[in-house]
C-alpha cells in the first residue's frame, strides 16, 4: 500500500474563473491563500480537493466549501518527464470559514 495520497483516483475538473477582485487589498485582509493542484471532491459536488503538492512524498491535502472561495489564480503547471501535466492554483478562502486538512501517516507504535 503506498501512504501517499494518490493523485490519480481523483478526476480532474475546469476552473471556473472567477471575476478579479476590484480591492486586492480587502482580499488579502479578509482571506487566506493556499496553492495547489485542485480536484473534484469524490463525494460532494460543493467541495473541492486541493493536493498541496502532488510529487511530494509527504503530501496532503485540504478541502474547501466552493463558497468559501472568493477568487482562484492560475500558476504554472507541473510537468513530469511523462509528460504528465497537474495543472497548479492559488485559491483565496474566506477567513473564519471551515475546512479540512488530510495529513495521511503510517500507523505505529511510537517508542
């Protein structure tokens, strides 16, 4: 079993852009950004799947309300030597509002 979070069980989804805020500086007072490579959430059509780092061996990742988002940029993609491109975001999360952070970890004794 690999304990990485494995990129490709989850299916990957368009952006919907979003309208550039009119006051950068209210966006940076009232949210927080997080930078990922996003994901259709398995389950629920109203959350999103943000995998920090997608070659990472310590990869996590969080979850997000699509309506606790209040604008999403587009960063350069990651490319492999496959040729396999992860398209990466930033994304501007409301502040106060709920979310999930997954750390997956082995299971064991700590001695």
């Amino acid at each position: 079993m690999n304990n990485s979070l494995s990129i490709k069980e989850y299916e990957t989804f368009e952006i919907t852009k979003f309208k550039r805020p009119d006051d950068l500086r209210h966006l940076k007072k009232n949210h927080v950004a997080f930078s990922g490579s996003p994901r259709k959430h398995p389950y629920d059509a109203f959350r999103v799947v943000l995998v920090s780092d997608p070659y990472s061996r310590n990869n996590f990742y969080y979850e997000f309300q699509i309506d606790d988002i209040a604008y999403v940029e587009e960063l350069p993609n990651l490319a492999t030597m496959e040729d396999e491109v992860i398209p990466m975001v930033r994304i501007w999360v409301r502040k106060s509002s709920m979310a999930i952070r997954c750390i997956p970890f082995i299971v064991a004794d700590v001695m």
